[in-house]
C-alpha cells in the first residue's frame, strides 16, 4: 500500500506539473493574442501601397514659355537606425551640427547636436533634420557633409522629393493661373489646383499617380515594387507676355494713382477671340493692393451694372429694328429730364445741357437723356421687344471661358417684380442689368469682326513631351449679331466718341481708335448706391484699334476712383490708350518710328546658345548636327557656330555663385536660379537676353532676379 500511495503521488505530481503547463500555454496564447505589444510588431512588417504624383504640367503662354512650372525641392530626413552609422556617429556628429547650424542659420550647432543625439538615442527611423525644404544644388551640398556622404545605408540621409509650383512672371495674370492647394482628397499625394486654370485643368496638369508598393521591416518603410506615376501635360494658353506685362502695369499705375477699390483690364484679338492679356487688381482688408485678389473680369466681384458702355447695344437693338438711325434727332434739353416723376440727368447737366441733337451725336456725348428718349419713344409698350433684341445681339450669351466661376449675367424683365415704370429707361443707358467685363468685350469684339461674334479664348492646346495631344480651335457664338447697316452706324459712332466726344483725349495721330467711356453710379449689397455716404462710381472704357482695320479689342473697368475724378473718358480712357500705344508699335508694328529688332539667319544651325547638356546633344543628334560633345564635363554647356556646326564650351556652375544664364530658355534658367535660392521673375520671350544680377555675384537667398528676354 505504502509502495502504491508512492506512485500515485508521484504520477500525481507529474499531472499536476503537466496541466500547469498546459495552463501557462493557454494563457500565453491568449496574451500573444491579446496584447498591442504583438499588434505592433505586426505592423512592422505590414506591406502597404502608397501614391507617387508625377511631375505637374506647365501652364504656358501663346509662345511656350513656361508662366507657371513645377521645380523640384526636397524634404531631408535621416534613418538613425541605419546599419552603418553607429561606426562614426558619434565621432562626427560635431561635425554634421555644426554644417546644418551654418547651413541652416536658424539654431546653434548644439541645438542640432543634442536633437540628433536624442533620435540616435530612440532609434528614429524617419527623422526630419532641416527647418525646410532645399533645392536639388543645396541638396548636393548636403551630401557632402560628415556622415550624410556615405549614403543611405551608411550615412542614414533619406532626401524625399516634392515638386514646388513656380511662377517665373510673378503675379502677371495670377488670378487667371491660379494658385494651388493642399489636397485632401483620398488615396491622392501633392497638392491641387484651388482655382483659376490650376483648378479648372486639374486633370490635365496632374497627370496620374503611380502606385509604391512598400514593406515596414523593423520600422523602415522599403520599396518593394513600383508603377511609376504619369507627368501631367502643358497647358497652351493664348497669353501673351508682353502684352500682359504692358496691361498689368498700365493699369497698377492707374489704381495706385486713383486709389481705386478694385480694377480689372482685358486684351483681346479680334478675328480668334484670343485673350492676350488679363490683369485684375484688388484691395484686401488691410487696403492694400493685390493682384489677382478676384477675378473682376469674369466673376461675381466684377459682376456689375456697366452704365453708359451699355449704350452701344441700346442704340444698335432700335437701329436693327428700324425705329432710329444715327441722323434721328433728340431734345436733350438744359440736361434735367423728369420721366414718370423720376429725374435723369447727364453728366454735365451744369453747364446747360445739349439741346436738340442727332442720336450719333447723343452717344458721342454719352447723353443719358438722349439714350433714355430714344429708347422709350420706340419700345414703349413693347418693352419685351427691345429685351429680345438686345439678346439677338449676344449681349448675354455663355461665354465658359474654361475658368469656373463665371458670373452669370442678368438684365431686368418687364414680367419680373424688380420692373417698375422707369425700368425701360434706366436699362437704356446700362442700369437694372448686371454683366461681367468680360461679356462686355465680347459684344465690343464682335462689332470690330464684322458682326461675327467669336467665344473668348485662354487655352489653345494641350501638349505631352511636346507633341500636342488636344487643340482646343477658336468658335463662332454667332455668325452675325446685325446687320451691315447697323454695324456701319455702330463703327461711326464708336470713332466719334473719340474724335467729337468724351474720349477726345485719348485720340492718337498714328492710328484711330473707337471706343466708349462709361460711368456708372454702382451699388453694393450693404450700402446701396453710396459707401459711408460717398456714392461709389465705376469708370469703364471699351473699344478696339485701330479702327480702319480692327486687330485687337480692348476694356478697362476701375471701380470707387477716389480723388474726385470718376469718369470713364479721364480714368479708364488713358489705360486703354496706354495699352493701345504699346501694342500698336511693338505688336502691330504700324508706327514708322518704332525700330523694331530684326535678326539675320547667318546660317542652318539652330537657335542654340545655351543650356542643358543632354537637352542640346538630344536635339542636334536628331539634325545630325554634334559637335565637341566628348570634351565637356558640365552638365550646362554654350553654344558657338563654327565652321563645321557648332563648337560646345562648358559653362561652369560654382556653389553660392549667380549663375550666368544668358542665351539659355527660361525653362532651363528659372530651373538653375531657382534651385540656387533666387526668386525669379521674367520679361518678355524667347531666350534670355539679360539678367538683373550680375553673373559671378555672391547669392543671397530670397533675392529677386529679372530676367529679360528677346
């Protein structure tokens, strides 16, 4: 028994140990299964995809050159946990804080020291190591600091590339490029257009993204496959440089000088539609002057009653319907004119008023009064009448420039609860109807062509690796919007208006302009028509030239002038002949005087001087035109003809230096300064003819350079 009692102790000792381990396993199991701890570790060796974006299209003006461009930038971030590094981190990590403390300029080499100390410290996989994103030359320089130059493995440097928008012409035709934003739209990387052509050719400027396919092995993410991303395509605009520089300036001048509220200008070709030039100018809630601040041009903000420019559709809709012509004549009285209890008034009532006078000579004298008379004397009663009318003009038709947030224009209807008895008058000389500048010009533009009406145009192509993948034509809105005999009458009165009428300033001896001022009392949504008591003016001008043989079509609209000046003929009026005069010499090349530059072709070689190695070499194999290639060491090389083609010199970059970029295409030059820390804005087109600072001058990060082209 004693012997028995024995074993069955001992078998249940062995039992007892046996199901405690079995309890251990259990639990075990359920805290494997339970705890984050393995959560964690699951993570570390997840597999995840990841967005690549491409490189974002450019959007070019009508010669090419790039007025919005995409330039790389980098990210730097360091791997702590790097295998390699433990061997001299700590030897040279004085060394690496004190380059990012001079490189930087924005800690001491202590500061750098003990940050980088710490994330050794923890390992840190993905540590950002500088306040800001470089360019791809200060990168370089980077590489060559202690620990950083053995690379990745060994040195831990993890640069991460991003694309920065840049805009080589400043903020010529800004709002109309458009800025971009942070996307926050899922599975998508980069940034997005937020309006203007950025926005509105978002899918085309982005390109698709590309897929990475990365694997987190002990908290570093490594690439394990990868579809490469799909650049975005160039966008073609009908922009002109030049001209929007000239637009640009002439009406900056303007506002600062009448300290006006906001002020927009329109620059457009006559036969295509093409908008050469588009400048808007805005104040902010400091009152300072911003370009681009709204669109005034298409949008709401300039969305207005146009006041007396409008009287040109008034008087061609009665002439079209045979009730007038320009001979008809009209008491205009001692200027005061009471109609339906409600007094009309023209502009220079004070000085006794006009009399008896033709309807021609009514709008050369922008007679709100004669305009008002005409008017209700032939559509009184038959009011839808002359609203039909006026739409068969195409006064208000869609324009969908391409830009979203075009206003949609409005005129007062006799069946809606806003018409009133004095309704049909106002709406005569350009009240109770709302357009946007744009829409104005486009009627203006189609009595230049003939009567044939053409849609606006600001984008003429899409290219990809520069074959062009979409052409987007010039269209017709309307054939004809009258007939020949109103268009001849029209024309006469629109010349008139500058050489017997209120634009008589701006009449030039070198060629003809026709056109109409316009000054409107405006209202806004809070204070009607007056602003803490003042009324508020707006000031137009809206024509084209030259006048014998129209080749561009032209508005300008400066609303709240201060100063007291608030005319059309002396606000308006000067910046459309600032900008006239420019186009007409330097454009049009009508002006004798003007010497224009001639180039002479000496032989076949292209027009090569400068740039990028491998972008020449690539296009004179094509022409099999090659010569000296094998002797040059820079990437950025010149340009000579020779004898037997075409002699190749390197064209020395040195670190911290001003690059000298004269000869090379602004593409080529923006990208160099740009990546050198210089802010760029460029003049004009073609390759680079000058540079605001000197080549071989220190660099100093954030200057402003000009760069001129020819």
């Amino acid at each position: 028994m004693e012997i028995r009692k024995a074993i069955l102790t001992r078998f249940g000792g062995v039992y007892a140990c046996i199901a405690a381990i079995c309890v251990c396993i259990v639990v075990k199991v359920f805290i494997i299964q339970h705890t984050s701890k393995w959560d964690k570790e699951v993570e570390k060796l997840e597999i995840k995809e990841f967005p690549l974006a491409g490189r974002r299209g450019d959007i070019c003006a009508a010669d090419g050159s790039p007025l919005a461009t995409s330039v790389p930038y980098y990210e730097l971030r360091m791997d702590l946990g790097a295998p390699g590094l433990a061997k001299d981190f700590f030897s040279k990590v004085d060394s690496l804080s004190g380059c990012l403390s001079r490189f930087f300029r924005d800690k001491s080499a202590g500061a750098y020291k003990a940050e980088l100390k710490r994330a050794y410290a923890q390992q840190k996989h993905y540590f950002l190591i500088g306040p800001r994103k470089v360019s791809y030359a200060e990168l370089q320089e980077v590489k060559k600091f202690p620990i950083l130059r053995r690379g990745r493995n060994k040195g831990g440097l993890m640069p991460e590339q991003s694309d920065e928008r840049v805009y080589p012409s400043g903020n010529l035709a800004s709002r109309t490029l458009g800025k971009l934003t942070k996307d926050g739209s899922e599975n998508t990387t980069g940034n997005a257009g937020a309006f203007g052509l950025e926005q509105s050719f978002e899918k085309e400027l982005r390109g698709e993204d590309g897929i990475a396919v990365k694997q987190n092995m002990s908290g570093r993410w490594f690439i394990i496959s990868k579809d490469d991303p799909e650049d975005g395509k160039n966008i073609i605009t009908t922009l002109d440089v030049r001209m929007q520089d000239q637009v640009t300036y002439a009406l900056k001048l303007q506002m600062e000088k009448s300290n006006a509220g906001y002020g927009t200008a329109i620059l457009m070709e006559v036969k295509t539609g093409d908008i050469k030039a588009i400048a808007n100018f805005g104040k902010n809630s400091k009152g300072e002057l911003i370009a681009g601040y709204q669109n005034y041009a298409i949008g709401n903000a300039g969305c207005s009653e146009p006041g007396s420019t409008f009287k040109l559709a008034s008087l061609m809709a009665a002439f079209e319907d045979g009730k007038i012509d320009t001979s008809t004549l009209v008491e205009t009285g001692n200027g005061i004119w009471k109609y339906k209890k409600i007094e009309i008034k023209d502009s220079d009532y004070k000085k006794g008023g006009h009399g008896m006078i033709t309807a021609k000579h009514a709008f050369e004298l922008s007679s709100n009064i004669g305009c008002a008379k005409l008017i209700t004397q032939s559509y009184a009663g038959h009011e839808k009448d002359f609203i039909s009318r006026i739409r068969k003009l195409g006064m208000f038709e869609k324009l969908d420039l391409g830009i979203q947030g075009e206003a949609k224009p409005y005129i007062n209807q006799p069946d809606e609860k806003t018409w009133s008895g004095i309704s049909l008058a106002w709406l005569a000389f350009g009240y109770e109807l709302k357009v946007t500048p744009l829409q104005t010009l486009t009627f203006y533009n189609a009595v230049a062509n003939g009567g044939c009406m053409m849609k606006p145009r600001l984008v003429k192509g899409i290219t990809e690796n520069g074959n062009v993948r979409e052409k987007i034509g010039t269209r017709k809105l309307k054939w004809s919007i009258c007939s020949a005999k109103t268009l001849r009458m029209a024309h006469a009165m629109l010349e008139g208006v500058v050489t017997n009428g209120t634009a008589k300033g701006i009449e030039s001896k070198e060629y003809k302009i026709a056109g109409k001022s316009g000054t409107a009392q405006v209202a806004n949504n809070r204070d009607g028509y007056s602003k803490g008591g003042q009324k508020i003016y707006q000031s137009s001008f809206a024509g084209y030239f030259p006048a014998d043989d129209p080749k561009y079509s032209c508005i300008v609209v400066i609303n709240d002038p201060k100063g007291g000046d608030y005319y059309g003929s002396s606000v308006a009026g000067p910046v459309f002949k600032q900008i006239a005069d420019y186009v007409y010499s330097y454009e049009l090349g009508l002006n004798e005087d003007v010497k224009l530059p001639r180039h002479k072709i000496e032989n076949d070689i292209p027009g090569v001087t400068a740039g990028r190695k491998k972008d020449i070499a690539k296009v004179l194999n094509e022409l099999d035109i090659l010569n000296g290639f094998a002797f040059t060491k820079s990437e950025w090389v010149e340009a000579k003809p020779d004898e037997d083609g075409l002699e190749l010199s390197n064209r020395e970059m040195k670190k911290g230096i001003v690059p000298n970029v004269k000869g090379m295409g602004a593409t080529d030059a923006v990208y160099l300064l740009e990546n050198n820390g210089l802010r760029v804005s460029v003049r004009g087109r073609g390759k680079v003819k000058s540079q605001s600072v000197k080549a071989g001058t220190k660099i100093q990060r954030g200057q402003n350079i000009v760069l001129v082209l020819s």
